[in-house]
C-alpha cells in the first residue's frame, strides 16, 4: 500500500462472532493487515463486546509489526491502568501500540456506567486523561488534583522506551472532538461527508493531523464493483430499523451527521454510499467504483490534508489488494499524497 499514509484496518468484534473460531478471526485478519502494509488495526470497544486489551494481545502475537489501535473508554479503566498496559506490552513483546480516545458510546451504556456526563464535558474529560496517560509515560512522577481524575507523585514502572510511546487518535466530528484532539497534539479522525465537500488544505486548516474513517468496495470496472458491494451490503429493513433505534439512544456528532445524509443512501451510482450505514452493517461511509473513480475521490481526501486513513473490517486478503490499488492511485495523482 501507499507509504505516504497512515491506513489503519480494523479487527473483526466479538458481537454475532462464534466464540471457537473468533479467535483466528482476529489473527487471520491481522495477518492480511500487516501484509498490505497497515500500519495499524482498529480495535473496537463497547459495552456489548470483548476487551480490546485482549483481542490486542492476539494481534500482536500473530503479527510482526502490526500496531493495535485500541479504542479506550475513561469509563473503562483509570488512565494509570492505560498507561501500565501500554508499558507492558512494550516490555513484553516490545511493540508499539495506538489508542483511539472514545469520549461517549450510546446514551443507554453510559447511564448504566453510572455516567450523564454531558456530550462536550466527555471530551474535557478525555483531556485529562490523555494527559495523564502521556505524562506517565514519559516518566513522571504525575501530581494532579482536577474535576475528574486526582493522582499524587505517580510513576509508572517498567518505564516506556521513547520510540514505543503510541499515537494518540480522538473523533474529531464534533467540535469539542476536534479542540480536545487539538489540545493533546491528537490526530482528529472523521466519519467524512462527500468528497466533493472537502477544499484542498481544510485538513491542515483544522488540526495538524486529520483522519478519516472510510469503508472502500473497488474493481476494474464500475459494474463489478456494485455488484460486490450489494452483495456484501443488501438493503436490509430490519437493519435500517435497527439503525433508527441507535440514532435515538446516541448522541454522537458523527452518527447524527451520516444519518442525516438522505441523499446519498438510494443514487447507486454515486460512490460516495451510505446504504451500508444507514441499514446497520457498518459505522461508517464507503466508496464505490472502479480503481479510477474511488482513486479520484479518495485524492479529495489526501489534497484536502487527510493523512490517516481507518479501513473497515476486510472480508478477505484479495479486498485489501483491491484498496491497495486504489490508494497507489490516489496518492500519485494528490501532489498533498507525495507529499506526505
């Protein structure tokens, strides 16, 4: 793949998984991963699947290089705890790891955390967080008395090298997303809208690192990319009640802003889809079309300064050669792509 950018995949969840094949799942994933040439894979965490921490530790026992990007919930764990984990992994299998920052989930998950935090306070509360987190891993100690989180002369041992300490990521979707990110030096990732909304340089205009997260279904030609693209995501009513359901017990920036793209979800032609969102399959946008036409929207991305790119989950090797293809095209035609 394109070594210009950052490009994430993401590791199958646990939810809907048979628990004796989840396992080599994951592995398997993770190893089609690294072979294209990811720099990382996205771990998820919510209240209905497994730990991340675990499903990380699979990863990176089936892979070389591979990074973890570990989705990581305040709500969760202490920030000590984050810290410890990120150092263990370091002396144990001496791998660098990333950690996605989530600020909420669904509004029914967090009340039964004991949490009503409000949507813009959660993200000042992953501020400190994240700046515990980093300053114990730097070496401490850490004193702090704050609104969320009190720590007193706080060191954290085994101590981390310098070049394990991970890349930090936060949704930048919502306004508070992207201060906080800005805030803690954090790569901002969104769910994007069209490509076509995106003017060369907004990224770099917004935050010093920007990020996306898409889905990419791409072929030679136009006609055999839709066609894989409906068989892996049909219109599925159930799904898309589902999704009406999750739409009214989140309150998330990003959810509500797809969700409100009515637009694209039926023009079967324009790549930019949403039909795989709005019935529930997937968490986010996709592009469709043949290598040519995904590469010359995907360039919109790189131009505009998007430089982080959160693959979906790959159904098989052979597709992430075919995104491969796209972001080699992508990247040659962006003069931001070489640039990167």
């Amino acid at each position: 793949m394109a070594q210009a950018l950052q490009l994430f995949a993401t590791s199958p969840q646990s939810l809907g998984s048979d628990p004796a094949s989840y396992r080599e799942s994951v592995a398997q994933v993770a190893r089609w991963s690294e072979r294209a040439g990811c720099v990382g894979i996205l771990v998820y965490t919510d209240n209905s699947i497994v730990d991340p921490w675990l499903v990380s530790q699979i990863i990176i026992e089936n892979t070389s290089t591979l990074s973890p990007l570990v989705a990581v919930q305040p709500l969760y764990m202490h920030p000590y705890t984050v810290a410890k984990m990120v150092t263990s992994i370091a002396f144990m299998y001496g791998r660098r790891i990333f950690l996605n920052m989530v600020a909420g989930g669904f509004t029914n998950d967090l009340l039964a955390l004991g949490d009503n935090t409000p949507h813009d306070r959660r993200y000042d509360r992953v501020v400190e967080y994240v700046r515990i987190i980093a300053s114990l891993l730097k070496g401490g100690p850490v004193s702090q008395a704050s609104e969320f989180y009190t720590v007193d002369k706080l060191i954290l041992k085994p101590p981390l090298p310098p070049e394990l300490f991970p890349g930090i990521l936060m949704s930048g979707s919502s306004e508070a997303g992207l201060a906080a990110a800005r805030s803690v030096g954090a790569t901002a990732v969104r769910y994007p809208g069209p490509p076509s909304d995106y003017a060369a340089g907004v990224g770099d205009e917004q935050s010093e690192n920007m990020g996306i997260r898409v889905g990419i279904v791409a072929r030679e030609d136009e006609e055999s990319a839709w066609e894989v693209a409906h068989q892996r995501f049909p219109v599925d009513r159930r799904g898309q009640l589902t999704h009406q359901l999750a739409m009214k017990v989140s309150d998330s920036a990003w959810h509500k802003q797809l969700s409100s793209m009515d637009d694209y979800q039926g023009e079967e032609r324009n790549p930019y889809w949403l039909v795989p969102f709005k019935n529930f399959k997937t968490n986010c946008p996709y592009l469709v079309g043949s290598y040519e036409t995904v590469a010359s929207e995907l360039a919109r991305y790189v131009t505009a300064g998007f430089s982080t790119y959160i693959l979906d989950i790959p159904p098989t090797e052979e597709e992430l050669h075919h995104i491969g293809a796209v972001f080699a095209r992508a990247t040659a035609t962006s003069p931001a792509g070489q640039a990167v």
